[in-house]
C-alpha cells in the first residue's frame, strides 16, 4: 500500500482544524448573533418600527421619488438588489477578501436591507456579532415585505449629514424640494451621501461632492442605467 506524504497528511490535517474552527467562530457568533437579534426584537418588533417610521409626517414612498434617484441609489449601494433575497454573497466574499487583504474590518458588502436592518435595529459599529443578527433581521423583513417597500423604508431611515436622517429632510435641506423635484444631478449627489455623510454631503466640501457623484455615475454607466455620453454631459 503506497504511504501518504507526510507533508501532505500534514497539510490536510491543518485544512480540517482550520474547517472545524471557521465552523466554530461560525457557530459561536451565530448563537450570539440571534441573541442580538431576539434583544433588538423584543424591545420593539421590525413590524412596529415600521409602522413608526411610515406614520412620520416626512415619510416619503417610493412612488414619490424619481426613477433616476432610485436607479442611482442601487447601482451604487447594491446593484443585484432586485435579484438577490437580503444578502450578496458575491459582495460578502469581495468584502470579506478586500478586509482580509488589508486587515480591517472596512468593507461590510452590506445589501440595502442590510443597511435597513441596521437602521432598524441595530449600532452603526461594525463586529462579527452585529453583522450575524443582521442576517436574522433580513430574513424576516425580505419575507414581509417588497424591494419596493424596503427600498422607500431604507431612504427614510439614511443618514444624510448635517442633521438630516431620511431623504425627504436631505431634498428639502440640501436643495430646497421636495424628493420628486430633484434633477438628476441633485439625485445623484444624494444617493452617494449615505456611504459616508459627513465627507459627502453638500457643504462640507463640494470637491469630494463632486468625485462621489461620478462615482455613482460611473457606477450607474456600469450597470447600464446610463450611457457614457450621458454621464458625461452631467459632469
């Protein structure tokens, strides 16, 4: 019978207890995950939350917003939002690859429903036990509620800078309108603001407004919303 190489028996070794301790970080954030997530739950329900936010005076639906806005806000923050049930793993994976090569925690590869989730629920601080009881909150708002209904939920919630929380208070802020009156350039300058609101909201320095913008143009020609020529005669 012919010997396995003893680097070879070592290695597989080494691939097993690397397997059974991923599984057990897995395991043991997953347990603590849940907890975060029936703690959050118990205080108050997703659904009464959300029943919270659509009796506020500023709510603004999703018909109350223009195409552009809407396009640009996916294709820059998750554009397989329509596809997908709550969670990207082709962007988890990126962002888990982007974090391990740089040794941060910095790239969340976040869905708009996982960012309504935290919105909803949870701290903006980033750990291994908030983005686990995240995964339990999107499986129960992907499965209460439409793309529609969680698109329009996520933009009242944001972050917008300089005090405003939902893009009804951004639009008449920043710009003067309401949601439905904004160019397609004030759109797209909004729709870049949630990644980072205080770098990117007007006022605060409008030569990082500016290359945001193109960002989420140019992330906007990447998926096919708009041409280059259009993008160009933005700028």
């Amino acid at each position: 019978m012919k010997k396995r190489h003893p680097v070879r028996k070592t290695i597989c070794v080494l691939l097993i207890l690397m397997l059974c301790a991923a599984m057990s970080v897995g395991i043991f954030y997953g347990v603590k995950g849940y907890q975060m997530y029936q703690d959050a739950i118990s205080l108050s329900s997703i659904e009464d939350r959300v029943d919270k936010i659509r009796g506020e005076e500023d709510f603004t639906k999703y018909s109350e917003m223009t195409d552009f806005y809407i396009n640009a806000v996916i294709s820059v923050e998750d554009h397989r939002f329509r596809e997908h049930k709550g969670i990207d793993l082709i962007a988890l994976c990126r962002a888990f690859w982007a974090d391990i090569r740089s040794m941060s925690f910095r790239e969340g590869g976040s869905t708009i429903t996982q960012q309504l989730a935290k919105n909803l629920l949870f701290t903006q601080d980033k750990n291994l036990e908030r983005k686990a009881a995240e995964v339990f909150a999107v499986m129960e708002i992907e499965a209460e509620y439409s793309k529609e209904e969680i698109f329009e939920l996520y933009v009242n919630t944001a972050s917008f800078g300089s005090g405003y929380e939902g893009i009804y208070a951004a639009s008449t802020g920043y710009f003067g309108k309401i949601p439905s009156e904004l160019t397609d350039y004030e759109a797209v300058v909004l729709a870049g603001v949630p990644n980072a609101p205080s770098v990117y909201a007007p006022g605060v320095d409008e030569g990082l407004v500016s290359l945001r913008a193109q960002q989420v143009l140019r992330s906007m020609v990447r998926n096919e919303v708009i041409t280059q020529a259009e993008m160009d005669g933005m700028m």
